[in-house]
C-alpha cells in the first residue's frame, strides 16, 4: 500500500539482527514501548532511519498498567545494553509511549522506568499518535492492538482529533487459545506466534477479534473514518483485518511487521 513504508519497516526488520555500522553522527533517536505483551527498544539514526533495535516477552504491563516496576527497569537495561554493545557507544535518552486513556500517575510510572534504567525521558507519546509518526495517516484511524488493549486514534488533515483505549488484545487471544487446547498460557502465547498454527486457530479466536472490531465501531462512530491502519503485535495474526472491515464496515490495512511501527514512532519524538 506504501513502498516507502514497507521498505522503512524492512530495515527495521534487518535492524534488529544486524544493526548499521555508519558510526555515530549526530543525535540519536531512541523509543522505548512497554508492552504488555513485548518490551521492544529502536535507535534511529540522525536521519530517522532504523539503526539498532531489541525486544523481548515479559509480562510487566497489564492493561497499560506497570505492574512489575523493577522487573521493567531490568529488562529496559537488558535491552539498552544490547542496543548499546550493538552500536558501540552509549544510549542517554529515549521516549516512550502509553495507551490513551490511562491515568496520569500510570504515565508517571512508565516514565520512571526509563529513567530509571538509566536515559533520560525526553517524551511521553500516546500509542496510536506514536504509530502515525511512522504511518503518516492523513485522514483515518490507526488502531493499535496491543498485548492488553487496545487503542484507538481518529486522524484528520494529520492531526489527532481523538483517542480511546479499552482491554482486548492478543493476551485475551491466548487466553481462549489456552482453554480450547488445555495448555499453559506461555504454550498458547507461542503457538500463537506462528503463522502455520493461525489458520487452525483462528475459528478459536474469531470472537475476541470481532470484540475489538466492536469496541472500534463504536469510538469510531460520528466520525467519517474510510480507512482503519492496524499497529501492534495482535494485529499481525492472520485474518484480523477481515474481520475487523466486517464488523466496522470500514476498509482495514495492516502493514508489515506492525509490532514495530509504535516503538519506531516514538523514537522519532527523542
């Protein structure tokens, strides 16, 4: 739908294995996005191109909430020394994200975890508006389905006019995957991962993507919305957007590698 998107989005992809070895000039851009489901770190380049980046699963976030406040500072400084050995040279500053909708000493919460792991918070940006740095949405709505929530942004002439976040997101999607198959909630989380097991669980599924469409229908009501710009890890599950353009009846794009496009939007606020 984009080249110029996709092509960013694929240096992010080679970013993350083998980050580029231009050498530092001038500033650095770094976001940082505690998710419920991944923590993920980017560094941009002075160009706002994807130079290093790293992500991991843990569960220190629940419903946009911090609930493991020294288990986010460890893996945040996990995270930033990877970035760091990556690149040679240290990581002072970072922005970082939250759902819409969260309460203020929440936000408060997500700044002290990077400053606490050592970069000085220069940036608190909303999840969606953090996503449309990288999509460019000029008339719309970017929906970030994230590990808990769900967000949602409505975009006119580029501007965001309004926000909302609910719970639903992929851990909601593990969950039922956990109870249909009698598994762990961590064998659900992984074999929703691949893309071979999708097919065989989406009917299981279905139902949590078609409640998300619901609470997108409704916040998108009274607005003239024609498309909706899926982010977040949740919406790389096969046959979300369908079903999401059912339920809404509005056209619904996914670009690749969504987990990403939230934390690189937001390094672009550092």
């Amino acid at each position: 739908m984009n080249p110029d998107l996709d092509r960013f989005l694929a240096r992010a992809d080679k970013a993350l294995s083998h980050p580029s070895r231009n050498g530092h000039r001038g500033p650095v851009h770094v976001g940082v996005d505690l998710g419920t489901a991944y923590t993920v770190l980017f560094a941009l380049d002075a160009d706002m191109q994807p130079w290093a980046g790293a992500y991991e699963f843990a569960e220190i976030v629940r419903d946009g909430l911090v609930v493991d406040f020294a288990g986010a500072t460890r893996l945040l400084r996990r995270l930033k020394e990877k970035v760091e050995a990556q690149l040679g040279f240290e990581l002072t500053s970072a922005a970082t994200t939250y759902p819409p909708g969260v309460p203020s000493v929440e936000v408060r919460a997500t700044r002290y975890v990077v400053e606490s792991a050592n970069l000085e918070c220069t940036a608190i940006v909303d999840e969606p508006t953090a996503a449309n740095s990288v999509l460019q949405v000029q008339n719309g709505a970017v929906i970030d389905i994230g590990g808990g929530t769900t967000g949602i942004a409505i975009v006119r002439d580029g501007e965001v006019v309004y926000t909302a976040d609910e719970p639903t997101g992929g851990t909601h999607f593990s969950l039922v995957i956990a109870g249909a198959n009698h598994i762990s909630f961590e064998e659900a989380e992984a074999l929703k991962l691949k893309v071979s097991e999708q097919r065989r669980l989406f009917p299981m599924v279905r139902p949590v993507m078609e409640k998300v469409g619901t609470i997108v229908a409704r916040h998108i009501a009274g607005y003239e919305v024609d498309t909706l710009y899926l982010v977040g890890g949740t919406s790389a599950f096969a046959g979300i957007a369908d079903v999401i353009s059912e339920v809404t009846g509005v056209r619904t794009w996914v670009p690749s590698n969504p987990l990403f496009v939230t934390p690189l939007g937001v390094a672009m606020h550092n």
